[in-house]
C-alpha cells in the first residue's frame, strides 16, 4: 500500500485564481471549475469526498491505494511546460481549499466536454482527448522521461466498499470497458500514452469489502457500463 500524500494546507495561491462554474453537485460528481494561471483560462473538475473514502489511481499526486477525501482533475495547457506536475496540482488544491490527502490527475483536453455515464449506483466521468493514440503493446521502446499530462481521465466512484483486491480490478476493468468503448468508437487503438484511472469507494472499515469488481461480478459489471458509455460518448463527440 502507498502512503497518502501531506495535507494540502487552503489558502490562496499565487497565480492560480479560482472560480466554481455553477452549483455544487452531491460529493460522487464532480464540481467543475474555471481558474486563471499565466493569463490562460483553464478548468478542473473536483470531487469533495470527505472523509471515509478510498481510492485506487494511477494519479500523478496521491496515486496508489489509500484514503483521499478529493479527486481533482485539472485541464493544462499543450506542451505543458513544468516539470512539478505533484506541486502544481498540490497548488490548485491549495487554491480550491481541499483538506487532507487527495489524488490529482492532469489532462491537456478540454475538461468543459467532459462526459460522465451512471448504472446502479456507480457513476463514470470522463476527459477524453485523442489525438495522441496508439496501441499499449507497441515495437518502440519505453521512455524513462516524465510524460505529457494524461489525455483519457477516468474517474469513477461507487456506493460500496471495496477490498483492496478488489480496488485494483475495479481499475482493471475500467480500462477493459475505455478500450471497448474505443474499438466500439470506430477508433484503432487501447487509448493514449498518457491515460489514468481513479476509483473512489467508501472505506468498508472493519470489513473487508466488496471482494470482486471484475466485469463480471455486480459492481464490476456496473462500473464497466457506465465506463463505457462514458468513454464512448466522449469518442464519438471527436470523430
């Protein structure tokens, strides 16, 4: 298991100017926002969990499994220019007053099309940007340099607890459901160099937990639907 990350402390941060975009949703949806970095309008999507949460992510800030009491998905500018990805996300934190340990994921999309798809309790929401794609098993080489912020954001939450077991194939079977939805799409590929996947679940305290989410147990089978009218919505808004 990963360590959360340090507490964000609020306050307001320099640069970084902060605007909720309409009401407030319940706390399993995200909230989007507008904020003002460099002299670019830019947009995030923040879920304001709380406490008694778990999530599972491949996140750039606060990735791994553990408790997080937000999710924040901030939209960057192309050719991302710094290399602090964990310390700019900490700084939107910061600006939007989120306390406690969270996961923060970064896209270079247009965070104002994200598409978000609900079944049984479990809801999916997500930013998709394509123009960089390919095929996971490809002849080049991987890079150990730093990569450009992520271009397909799945963020799902769900109304049960999850093992840890499970937390890990409910991740699994996101991803499953993304590259269905893209094949479905018409599209030649698994997704981008770049993609992340965050699952929320309430912490199931001193039991264990939902034991399955592959695609095929309840809550799997649930999150995949909605995974994948999600990422598909998304991917036919581009073709």
């Amino acid at each position: 298991m990963i360590d959360a990350p340090p507490p964000i402390s609020g306050g307001p941060v320099r640069g970084c100017v902060v605007e909720t975009v309409g009401t407030r949703p319940p706390r399993r949806r995200g909230e989007l926002s507008a904020r003002h970095e460099d002299g670019l309008g830019l947009h995030h999507l923040v879920w304001r969990l709380g406490p008694g949460w778990r999530v599972c992510s491949s996140a750039v800030l606060g990735g791994g499994i553990g408790p997080r009491a937000w999710i924040l998905n901030a939209q960057v500018p192309g050719g991302y220019p710094r290399l602090d990805p964990g310390r700019h996300l900490a700084e939107i934190a910061a600006a939007e007053a989120l306390d406690g340990p969270g996961a923060g994921l970064m896209t270079a999309a247009d965070v104002t099309a994200y598409t978000t798809a609900d079944d049984g309790g479990v809801t999916a929401t997500v930013t998709s940007g394509l123009g960089v794609r390919g095929w996971a098993a490809a002849p080049a080489e991987g890079s150990g340099l730093p990569l450009p912020p992520g271009t397909v954001n799945i963020v799902v939450t769900l109304p049960v607890g999850l093992s840890d077991a499970a937390l890990v194939n409910a991740v699994a079977t996101a991803t499953e459901a993304k590259v269905q939805a893209l094949l479905d799409a018409g599209l030649d590929c698994s997704g981008t160099p770049t993609d992340a996947v965050c699952v929320a679940a309430p912490d199931p305290g001193e039991g264990q937990g939902e034991p399955f989410a592959g695609p095929r147990s309840v809550w799997g089978a649930r999150l995949a639907r909605a995974v994948h009218r999600a990422v598909l919505d998304g991917a036919l808004r581009q073709s």
